[in-house]
C-alpha cells in the first residue's frame, strides 16, 4: 500500500510539472526562437533605464521576466547597431530618478557620443533627480544627449555625492558578539563597521578619495558636454535643489516638457511616418540580421564575468537565478574554450566584480594565463567595479580597460568570523564545541573567539594571501613588489586614479578594449565578430536542473506533448527540432511527427 501511494504521489507530481512546467518552457523557447519584428524606417529608439541595469546580459533562460534583465553591455552593443543603421533616426533615453553607477553612466555615455557622432540625435528625459546614489552621474548621462527633458516642476536635486555606513560596534558590544577579523591592510576597510563605531582614518580617507575622483570627473564630462566652464557648473548644481524650471533657467538643462512633449519632438525630427521601438525589440532583430552577416570575420571571444567570485559552477546554483554571479568553473572553461578556438584570435574579459574567494580567482586567473600562453592576448574590460578578487582575475592580462569611475584596485584581503557564544548565552543559548585533532580544527567555531594559537595561524595564512596578491599584481603589471605595497593595502582606486599608479593601461569603455584586443593580434582597421562566452543557458538546461530530470525525460515529456495534439506545442516542437538539427548536430528534441 505504501509502495502504491508513493507510485501514485509520483505520477502526480509528474503529470503537474507536465501540465504546468513544459507549457511554460515550451511557450518561453518557442517565444525566443520566433522571428523579430522588422524594423520600421524612420525608427526612433526608446530606451527606458528606470527599471535598474546589470553590467552583463544574465545567464537564465529566465531573465526575461526580471525587473533588471537589461545589461549596459546589450544597450552599448544595441547603440552600436543603431548608429550604423539607416532606419534608426534617433534615441529617446528614460532616465532614472536616482544615481546609475558611475561607470555604468561612463560606458552609456561613450555610446551616445558615437551615435550623435554619425549625426543621430539624443534625446533624454528626467521625472526628478534626488540625492540617492550618485545622481551626479545620471545628470552627466542626461546632459550627454542633444536635448536634455525634464517633467515639468520636477525636483532637480544632483547636489553633489553623499554615503553612509552603519557601525556595529557598540551593538556587538552591548550584546556580546564578537567580530573576529584580520585585515591587511588599514584601507581593506570592508569589516570596519563590525570592529570600529565611526570611520578609522584611512577609511575616511580612501571613502572621500573615490567619491571626490568620481565627482569630479561627471563634474567634467557634464561641463564639457553643456560646453561650461567645470567650475561654473559645479557652482550652479551645488546651489541647488531647484526645480525643473529653476535649472532650466540656470542652463542646466534644455527644455521642460512630459513624455509626450520629448517623444513628439523625437519623431519629428526623425521624418515623415516616424515610429517609436522598443529598444530591446531592436536589439534582437538587429542580432537576427547579424547572425546571417558575421560569417568569415575574426574572432575575438568576450568572456563575460559579474558578480562575487566563486567556486564551482552555475549548474550547481538555482537555474532561475539572474546570473549575477562568477563561477570559476565556468569562466576558467570560456577562457580555455577561447583559447583553444583557432577561430579565435583576441579574448576582451568584461569583468564587473567586487572581488570573492582568493582559490576561485586563482583558478581564473591561470585560465588567463593559459590563453597568453596560447597565443591569444586577453584584454580586460572594467564594469561598475573590479575590485580585490576581481582585480586578482585581472592583473596578469595582457592590457587592462577601465571607466574612469570604475572601482578598482582593493589589493588586500580580510577574513575571520563572529563569535556569538556570549550573545546567545544571554537568552538561554549555550553553544559548546568539540573537535579531535590539532588545536586549529576548532578556530572556526562560533561559540568562542580564536585562542592566541589560533589567531596566530590564521593571521599567516591571511599573509600567505595577502602576499600571494602582491606577487601576481607585480608580475602582471611589471612592478616592483615594494611599490604595489605602497599603493595596495586593501585601497580602492577609480579608473582615473589607477591609471597614472600602472594600475590600468587605458581609460575608456568595452570598445576601446575591443580595439586593443585587435590591435594586439594584428587586427587593427578590420571588422571582426563578437563571440561572447559563456552563452546563456537554455530553458531546457533550467527546467532539468530545477525538477532534477533527465535529458530522456524531458524528450519522453515533449514527445508526449506532440502526440496529446496540442496544436502550440506541435508549432513550438517544430522550431526547437529545427534548431537542434542546426546546432552542432545537437539531438533532436522532438520525434518525427505523428499526426
């Protein structure tokens, strides 16, 4: 009986991730695979970034229905299409109320600047700016186009650059946790709100430091763009707030207006029979024409890395997940991968990470080593930030990128662990440990800190790491390692300041290290094609990792579809068994048809 409600309980479980999960991942394939609309002449672009960017397209099958599946690298990419084509007349950008990363506005910005360089406008509207984030550079952004728009009596507010940290150290304190830490050096500032209540010198220092670097430098591009004079603009932002009208009075902006004002205007001046599109809408037909076009061309391989640094693989995270994340199986395989692609002739590594696990990043980075000693030079790309872990999988390539805001450097490391045993003893909550061997088996237990034995192994293998870091970035960016001491110490740096340390090589945005990258192998003035690596995960892969089926099942499922009759199924299962037959001899999904 037992055995007969387990068989049951099973088919059950099975019939409803028939019913339910294969409509919805045959719908989602069959929805990717159809063909895109064509783009109408006189197009004008509406790009919308209110909804949040990631610096990279997510890996899911599933991004599409995220809040943040647009990527600075898909709307730099989609801009670069669109200045070369006839059909597109203008851009119409949505700005958001509060601050885009800096370098995400710095990589935006490169690629307006090349449209309105081929004689396309910009035009770029604003709801309100407020003092949240850096809205300094989303300012910078709007003042980039032709015509910067804002709502009438919209609050413009891009004072300045503001942050604000939250100290626990009188809380722990107070209720007897512990934070037990080692950092080198004094910048690796990370763990200060666990050990300090207010900022230590040299984290007021670095702090005030990045964001000075970052103002100054919207403060530069917003003034040269509204051809000002850097001080005056400064003067008449930090005199604000205003309204939309006040700072259209004050030259700060062109023009006050809705939406429909600025998209009215925009198609104007795009011609006669002029039509809004949706920027992604463009994006993917103008990668459907590509597709056809970008046979016989060189290779460079884009290598695509965001998030913290980890070990392992994505096959083993949540498939629904939006990506963010490095793994170093993965991006160590797209670089081997690439390297040993004879079609491939440059390797451009777009990295946007904060930093992560020093074993992952180690195993990264030799992956890039190995694709230097193939032949391939690797050039890397700085996001948002590529800081301690994500400067680490940096330091040996052959040429490094970077915004000018990008948040770099951070060569240090820290780590340790919270020891609660006295927090929880107050309310009645005895932790108590035991361990068999050396002292050191038990110094991560959270009952109790690190005895002095303890400390003092761990405080080692923090400077093995430590020196370890030294060692890479020296030999990669041919230093001296007495001169990476001076200017490490866990520091961050923006692009502009890492330059001039030898930190970086070039200020400027992933088309400047796509140029690199060519001229490096000898490719400079001719066109190539991008191969970005690694791709996106199919829903397939998603749904078998999610319901932890097999590829038998998943064809035994979608067999069964075709011959339940189901007429959107059949129509889907044709277009997947057409691709698979295309796809490197892939199996095909889908059984000869039955009707």
């Amino acid at each position: 009986m037992k055995q007969f409600l387990l068989t049951m309980a099973g088919v059950f479980v099975g019939l409803l991730l028939f019913f339910v999960g294969v409509p919805f991942v045959l719908i989602t394939m069959a929805a990717g695979a159809a063909k895109p609309a064509a783009v109408p002449s006189n197009a004008v672009l509406s790009l919308d970034l209110r909804g949040g960017l990631t610096d990279q397209d997510p890996q899911s099958p599933f991004a599409a229905f995220s809040k943040q599946s647009r990527s600075v690298m898909s709307i730099v990419d989609g801009l670069r299409r669109a200045e070369k084509d006839d059909k597109v007349k203008a851009v119409l950008i949505r700005l958001p109320e509060t601050g885009v990363a800096p370098a995400a506005a710095d990589e935006i910005r490169l690629a307006v600047k090349r449209f309105r360089a081929a004689g396309k406008p910009v035009f770029t509207h604003s709801q309100g700016l407020y003092p949240v984030g850096i809205v300094t550079s989303t300012y910078m952004l709007g003042a980039s186009a032709d015509e910067f728009w804002m709502q009438p009596n919209a609050p413009f507010q891009a004072v300045g650059v503001a942050s604000e940290e939250l100290f626990f150290k009188r809380f722990f304190d107070k209720y007897g946790v512990k934070a037990e830490y080692e950092q080198r050096y004094e910048y690796k500032n990370a763990v200060n709100p666990y050990l300090y209540s207010d900022y230590t010198p040299a984290h007021r220092e670095s702090t005030l430091s990045w964001m000075t670097s970052v103002y100054e430098s919207a403060l530069g591009f917003a003034a040269a763009d509204r051809k000002k004079e850097p001080a005056a603009l400064r003067a008449a932002l930090e005199a604000g707030p205003y309204d939309a009208r006040d700072a259209l009075a004050k030259g700060l902006i062109d023009k006050v207006g809705q939406v429909k004002d600025v998209q009215t205007e925009a198609l104007k001046r795009a011609g006669t029979s002029g039509k809004l599109v949706d920027f992604d809408d463009y994006v993917a037909a103008a990668k459907a024409v590509e597709a056809v076009s970008g046979a016989g061309k060189p290779v460079i391989a884009v290598v695509n890395a965001e998030g913290p640094i980890i070990t392992g693989s994505a096959q083993n995270g949540s498939p629904f997940g939006d990506g963010q994340t490095i793994y170093s199986d993965d991006i160590s395989k797209a670089l081997y991968d690439a390297a040993e692609d004879k079609d491939v002739k440059a390797i451009v590594f777009r990295v946007s990470s904060p930093g992560g696990s020093d074993t992952a990043s180690e195993q990264i980075l030799a992956a890039v080593r190995a694709a230097k000693a193939a032949g391939k030079p690797v050039v890397v790309s700085m996001g948002t930030y590529a800081a301690s872990g994500g400067y680490w999988i940096s330091s040996e390539a052959s040429s490094i990128v970077a915004e000018p805001t990008t948040l770099t450097g951070s060569i240090g490391v820290f780590g340790g662990k919270f020891a609660v045993g006295e927090a929880l003893s107050r309310f009645g909550v005895d932790v108590h440990g035991l361990s068999v061997g050396g002292e050191y088996a038990g110094a991560y237990r959270m009952g109790d800190g690190f005895t002095s034995t303890q400390r003092a192994a761990f405080a080692g293998q923090i400077d093995k790491i430590y020196d370890g870091f030294i060692t890479r970035v020296a030999e990669g960016r041919k230093l001296p390692p007495e001169r990476v001491r001076e200017i490490a110490k866990g520091r961050v740096w923006t692009g502009a300041q890492a330059k001039p340390l030898g930190l970086v090589d070039e200020i400027g945005g992933f088309y400047q290290a796509v140029d690199k990258a060519k001229a490096l192998a000898g490719l400079s003035g001719k066109e190539v094609r991008l191969k970005t690596l690694p791709g996106a995960r199919s829903p397939f892969d998603a749904f078998k990792r999610a319901f932890g089926v097999s590829a038998t099942s998943i064809r035994t499922l979608a067999a069964a579809g075709w011959l339940l009759g189901d007429p959107n199924a059949q129509a889907a299962m044709d277009q997947i068994a057409q691709a698979r037959l295309r796809d490197k001899g892939a199996l095909v999904l889908a059984p000869t048809p039955v009707r």
